[in-house]
C-alpha cells in the first residue's frame, strides 16, 4: 500500500461532515479531528503547522514549507477537510478492485492525501524548491459557507496560486460559473374569491414572470456565451403564494437560482431583471438569500504558474467544472486559483461515494513533478 492511499484511509475513518448537515453535538461533526491528524503528519515531516481558528470549534491548518533562503513566491495546496453527510455515509474504508468507497473518498479526502503526501515527499527529497514556500492549507466548511477559504482570503493571505482540491479527474480547471440566489415578490390586494376583480392577485403577476424567465431571458442568456463556460442559467425553485381557495393571493414569492459567467454579481443580475420585468409592466422586490457572493471562477490560463503546472498533468488546455468552490472565493481575495485533484465529481456526495487509487496516485505525481520543478 502507498503511504498517499494509507493517508486517505486513515481519513476517510475520522468522520469530518460539515456541521451544517448534522444534528448539533452528532459525533461525526466537524473537521477538528482531521486538522489535528494532519497537523501532527505535518509537523513529524518538518512543516510548520499551526492552526487559524475560523468558529469556535473550527479552524483551518496552515502547514508550510519554508526554503532556507527568502522565498520569491508561494504556493498553497488547498484541498476542504469537511465532508457531505447523507445518511448511509461510510466511514470504514473499503477496498474493491481498483476503487476506495468510502464518505469524502473523493470530495475530497483524496485531494488531502494526495496533495499533503506530495509535499511531504517533495521536502524530503534533493529537488525541493529553495526560493519557494509551499503551503498546505486544509480548510474547513467548504460544503456549506465556504467559511475556511473566506477567512483565509479576508486574513489578506498572499500567494502566487493556489491549486484547490477537488475532484476534475487530474485537470487543471480555470473556470468555473458563479451563482445568485434570490427572493422574488410580488405584491397584490386580497378579495374575497366570489369577486376576484376587486382583488389583484400576486400569483399571475408571478406567473407572468416565470414565463418571462423561460421565454425571452432564457433565450437572451443563450446568446452571451463564455468560450469554457457556456451560457448563464435560470432556474425557479420554489413558489409560493396564497393560504386557501377562496381568498384572492396578495402576496407571492418566488426562489430563483440564476448560474453567472464571469464578470456578473448580485447587484447586476438584480439590474437586468429589474429592467426586464419593467419594459413588461411587471415589478417584482427583490431580496438575496446567500449570506455571501458565490462570483465565478476565471483564472488567465496564460498565467506562467497555471501553464507550468499543466504542463506536469499531460494537457495542455484547460478545463471548466459546473461546480461552485473554494477557488472562487480565493481569486476574489486576489490568489490566482485552480481547481485539481483526483477522482470524479461524479461520484461525490453519493451514497457509495469512492475514488480510483490510480486517479490518487496519479494526482500525487503530477503535483510532485511540479513542485520539483519551482526554484
Ligand atoms: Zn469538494
């Protein structure tokens, strides 16, 4: 067994699902357990490991590698510690043929192990970076609000990249679309149902609306598109409107999930419906329902760390994932960031949730060359 596939079984049996999915005091919430294994793998292997406490019972690991001489530029590793839950979830690693199940096998426990057993075997060896400071850093409660990487970007963190953990099967991904979550509501007057022209009823303003998002915005967002990401989507989620048969609505919500390109955020998604909407004569309050931005992911593929590290995974292009991650939030805190690591999306957040050990071993090659090759 290689020391990348014992690390990530000796992860996937410390239970780490984001307390977001889990009861409060469920003992297999919070990431605590795993930061505190991998610090002490950390600090055994000659990093610098302290933790950055995010929560009060939640902080990201902070492990570096500092070369003798002044480092010219920093990389960080950045796979999340924190799993999905989903009940069913196992975490007794089991071996089948060339596959390990196991909850976070992929998402992204592999990226832990793969990412951290790179470092280590780096340091040790005669080619480590000498003007390099690499940086391991496993971040919490990216499953949920993205807490970790938030305060690793707010902290002022620098670096020259930051190559996130998740699964987009060994490929280096730039991009990836951002998302807006909002409230929509109509307002109208209630009536007694035996004379609804009295009334004006909320949920066909509402209806009047959704029809509008599926005609003429669905087909105008089909005609901006970004050459890795495609076009921006719409989706209405959830209506509501009204208590009883007989009492015309006064009031109607909507839930509307819209996936941005680069380049869009909250307050222009809100103008160009506000602007819609009115050339129809409809109008609508809006409201946010993300505590925080989730913009897309655009890193320069043309940046010489990105070409020199995809140069080390045998493709020359980069790829785009339809995922939102941790990287989005780093690029916004001014990291140039990708998103690698072993496995398939796939398979994560399933039931039987697994990753191939040659998609692992493979991530902790590539990642090895390539800090081998850093001055
Ligand atoms: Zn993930």
């Amino acid at each position: 067994m290689t020391k990348t596939e014992k690390l990530l079984r000796e992860l996937i049996a410390l239970p780490s699902v984001n307390p977001a999915f889990l009861p409060a005091n469920d003992p297999n919430s919070g990431e605590k357990r795993v930061a505190e294994f991998l610090a002490a793998i950390a600090a055994r292997s000659g990093l610098d490991a302290e933790f950055r406490q995010v929560q009060p019972t939640r902080a990201n690991l902070i492990a570096s590698y500092r070369p003798t001489t002044k480092a010219k530029r920093r990389i960080i590793l950045a796979p999340h510690m924190d799993t999905v839950g989903a009940p069913g979830a196992v975490f007794t690693p089991q071996l089948k043929g060339n596959r390990l199940y196991g909850r976070g096998a992929c998402d992204t426990k592999g990226s832990v192990a793969a990412m951290l057993s790179a470092l280590i075997e780096v340091i040790a060896s005669r080619d480590r970076p000498r003007q390099t400071e690499v940086v391991f850093a496993g971040l919490i409660d990216e499953e949920s609000l993205q807490a970790g990487s938030r305060a690793l970007a707010a902290s002022k963190f620098k670096a020259d990249l930051a190559i996130v953990g998740e699964p987009t099967r060994c490929k280096v991904v730039t991009a990836h679309k951002g998302a807006v979550w909002l409230k929509l509501e109509t307002q109208g007057k209630a009536a007694h149902a035996a004379r609804p022209e009295l009334g004006v009823n909320a949920a066909y303003e509402m209806a009047r609306i959704c029809t509008l998002l599926e005609t003429e915005y669905t087909s105008r967002l089909g005609r901006t598109k970004h050459p890795l990401l495609g076009h921006g989507t719409i989706n209405v989620g959830a209506i509501h409107a009204g208590q009883q048969p007989n009492i015309v609505p006064d009031r109607c919500t909507a839930l509307i999930d819209r996936r941005t390109l680069p380049g869009e955020t909250n307050a222009s998604i809100i103008r160009e419906l506000r602007t819609l909407f009115g050339a129809h004569g409809l109008s609508a309050a809006f409201s946010k329902i993300h505590p925080y931005p989730c913009p897309a992911l655009e890193t320069d593929p043309a940046n010489p760390l990105v070409r020199q590290f995809m140069t080390f995974t045998r493709r020359r292009t980069p790829g785009a994932v339809n995922f939102f991650s941790d990287a989005a939030v780093l690029a916004a805190g001014g990291i140039p960031s990708v998103l690698f690591g072993p496995g398939d999306i796939a398979q994560a957040h399933t039931r039987d949730e697994w990753i191939e050990l040659s998609q692992l071993e493979q991530a902790k090659g590539f990642l090895v060359r390539f800090l081998q090759s850093l001055e």
